[in-house]
C-alpha cells in the first residue's frame, strides 16, 4: 500500500527531516499519479502563508482570551472552561470533517474557516468596544473558535502530501512545522505586546491575520487525489480510519504516548495564573511564557536538521517525554520568572521529538485517500490532550490550587512514560525508521 513503511536513504544525513539530503526518504508513489499534476513551489509558500498568519492571529487570540476570562473571574477553573470550550465541537466534528476531507475541495474549506474566525475575532473587538463583562459572551466566541478548529484542523493536516511532490514531502513537512513553530512563538509575545496596549488592538490584529490566512488559503492549487472513496456510509469510512491507525500499533503507540503525558502533564491553561499572581509580570510577560515551549520546540527542531536521530529513536522518545514531565515539576514550584521561563523551553524541546516521530510516521505511512480520516483522528487525539489537559489543570488548580495542579501533572506524565513502555514495547524497541517496515508488516 502506497506511504505504508519509510525507508531512510543510506547517508550521513538519514533523518526524514533532514534538509541535506537530495531525497531523503524514499516514498512509494501511486503509479497512475503523472507529474504534471504535482503544484508549483508557489502553492507550498502559500500553503505556509495561511498557516502561519492564522497561527500568529490564534497565539495573539489565546493571549487575550486567557488574561480577560481570569481577570474577569479571579477563577483558575474559568480556564479549564475555555479549553473545555474548544475541545467539545472538535471532539463532535473532527473524525466528520476528516470523511469530508478525502472528499472536497480541501482550499475552500480552509478559506472559509478563516473567514469565520475573521468574523469572531471581530466579535471580541465588539464586546471590548462596548465594555462586556459577561463571561459568557466571550465562552461563546471561544466555541465558536471551537467549531472552526474542529472543521479545518483535519484539513490542514491533511493538505501537505497535496501541496509538495512526495519525494520532497519529509523536507517540506519540517520547513512547514518550523514556520508553525516560529508562529507560535511569535504570535504571544506580539500578543501580550498589543493586549498591553489594549485588547481591542489585538483583537483587529488577528482580523487582519485570520483575512490575510483566507487570502492565501485560497491561492493555493492542490493535485487531486489519486483515488476518491465514495462508498459505503459515512460512519463506515470513518470506522476504516480509525481502524487503520488502530493496526499500526507503533504510529497508534506514539500519537497515545503524547496524548496522555499532555493530557495528565498539561500546565499551558494556568500560565495566566501564574503570570498574574505568582510570577507579577502581567500580559507582556504572559507573552513570553506563552512563547518560551515554543522557542525551545523551534530550536530542537533545527538542531534535528543538522544532528538527526538515527539510533535508538523508540527510547529517546520515552526519555524526552520523562524529561518534560520533570520540567513540568519544576515550573509548577518556580517562583522566578527566568527560571520558570528556562523550564518551559525545556519542555517545548522534548515535545518537539515527540511531535517530530509522530508526525513522520502518520503522514508518510498514509495513502492519499485515507489521509483526512486518519489526520482527523491525529487532530482528535492532539485537541484531547491540549484542551482536555488544560481543563484537568484548570480544574485541579480550582480545588487544590494552581502549584499542586501543575506539579501532580509532572508527576502523572512520568507515570505515563512507564505505562507506555510497558503497553508498546515494539515502540520501544524501534531503532532506526527503517524498522517500522519490519514492525507493521
């Protein structure tokens, strides 16, 4: 089957990721595909475009959202709220629109939701112009946010194989999560700049963004896929997904192992927390904490550029998500704002391994029409591990505080670690990538 198994070329530089190589791994392509259908690089700058003003426009959003809701209650529990918010309509939409995904025009729906969430960033410059403090009018952007995120995240994650040749994917899937990455850490730091200036100037900023994302969205061509699936009902195709995620116990594997280290790990939702009342450095300085996983995720990941993995990849995955439980610890008991700040990039760098393995393995062992149902339930296990991680923190910081939140879910992602290893120990025994032939065979 087309994308099922990598095969890592023979070089100094055998990482999937790795820039250096002139074809770094070697993908199976579908024979009928003809070349001409494969679009121009500028679709692939496009297709970075959209993604990364609509990721600078999200990260100033989360900013915003998450210092105005707990300035607003006092409540660390109203953030566990926002991100139950977001969580709920991807946990109803995502495993649909990844049915949907195989079968449209994936472009169009990309615009559309970013024309949507122009319209609710809108929304928030209005309530801040009229003064609104109801929680519950911002609770119903942050779901409207919600429902566009369930749409198109399978979308999105699904598009790059359409977007670049497949002996160019791997090095276009690492310059695609760089841009992601350098969005992320970009987008909080001017967020907390403009939310200091005032919200309403960062909220018309992420219209601008979110019109500006929909603008290249809709520059850009994808080839058609090489075979549609259009029978059977929708329920069935999107049981077909699941189920060949299932039968892939060492992509299944990886995608769990993130799930629950961040599910039970998760500290993001308490920054505000922490910036306001244990840290004193206010929405500039929530900035730069929103920003600091991000930087070190970006550094790793040029560092894997230059220096890949090529031994041992199963238990330095292990190793690094021990390594983020244990900087989750220690930020839950820092008190100093550089020392807090130096733990946070040290967990955005072991999650960026994880991220990097996982991400490697769905797309290139994925055939072109199973790619939004199986991205659907990738973009399903993210959504419950970030928001579900986050309302568990904002929960337990309710009821315990927000220092025993934190540090219980540093303890809970090293138990994670123990679990995983003893639940796929083919992960753990995986070497190189070439194995994963040997191993889903």
């Amino acid at each position: 089957m087309p994308y099922q198994c990598l095969s890592v070329a023979n070089r100094a530089t055998d990482h999937p990721f790795s820039p250096e190589a002139d074809n770094p791994v070697n993908v199976t392509l579908p024979s009928d595909l003809p070349r001409e259908h494969v679009p121009r690089p500028r679709d692939f700058h496009f297709f970075l475009s959209t993604r990364f003003l609509a990721t600078v426009a999200i990260q100033i959003q989360v900013v915003g959202i998450g210092w105005q809701v707990y300035d607003i209650t006092g409540d660390p529990v109203s953030l566990g709220y926002v991100a139950l918010l977001e969580f709920l309509p991807m946990l109803l939409l995502a495993l649909p629109a990844g049915d949907l995904a195989d079968r449209v025009d994936r472009r169009l729906v990309i615009m559309c939701t970013r024309l949507v969430e122009a319209v609710a960033s809108l929304s928030l410059v209005l309530l801040n112009v009229f003064g609104s403090q109801e929680i519950w009018h911002f609770y119903c952007v942050v779901l409207l946010f919600g429902f566009t995120r369930g749409v198109a995240t399978p979308f999105v994650q699904s598009s790059l194989p359409f977007v670049v040749p497949g002996d160019r994917l791997p090095s276009s899937i690492a310059l695609s999560s760089s841009i992601g990455t350098i969005g992320n850490i970009s987008g909080p730091a001017i967020g907390g700049l403009l939310f200091a200036a005032g919200p309403i100037f960062a909220y018309s900023a992420c219209v601008v963004l979110f019109l500006a994302s929909a603008f290249s969205a809709f520059q850009i061509r994808m080839r058609r896929p090489t075979q549609l699936i259009n029978k059977g009902t929708a329920f069935g195709r999107i049981v077909d997904g699941m189920r060949y995620m299932w039968q892939r116990q060492i992509v299944f594997g990886a995608i769990s192992l993130d799930l629950l280290a961040v599910l039970v790990g998760g500290a993001v939702a308490l920054l505000p927390v922490y910036a306001r009342d244990i840290l004193l450095v206010g929405p500039e300085g929530l900035g730069l904490l929103r920003s600091a996983p991000a930087f070190g995720a970006a550094s790793v990941g040029l560092l894997l550029a230059r220096r890949p993995l090529r031994r041992h990849t199963g238990m330095t995955m292990f190793a690094f998500v021990a390594v983020y439980g244990l900087a989750t610890i220690a930020f839950g008991f820092s008190t100093n704002f550089y020392l807090s700040m130096a733990t946070l990039v040290v967990m955005g760098c072991a999650d960026m391994i994880s991220i990097c393995v996982r991400h490697t393995l769905i797309q290139l062992a994925t055939p072109d029409h199973m790619r939004g149902r199986v991205g659907s339930v990738n973009s399903l296990f993210i959504s419950a591990s970030n928001e579900l991680g986050q309302f568990r923190a904002g929960f337990m910081a309710g009821w315990l505080g927000a220092v025993p939140a934190v540090a219980i879910g540093g303890v809970g992602a090293l138990a994670v670690v123990g679990l995983c290893m003893w639940l796929f120990p083919d992960l753990r025994k995986i070497d190189r990538f070439t194995e994963v032939q040997t191993h889903n065979a």
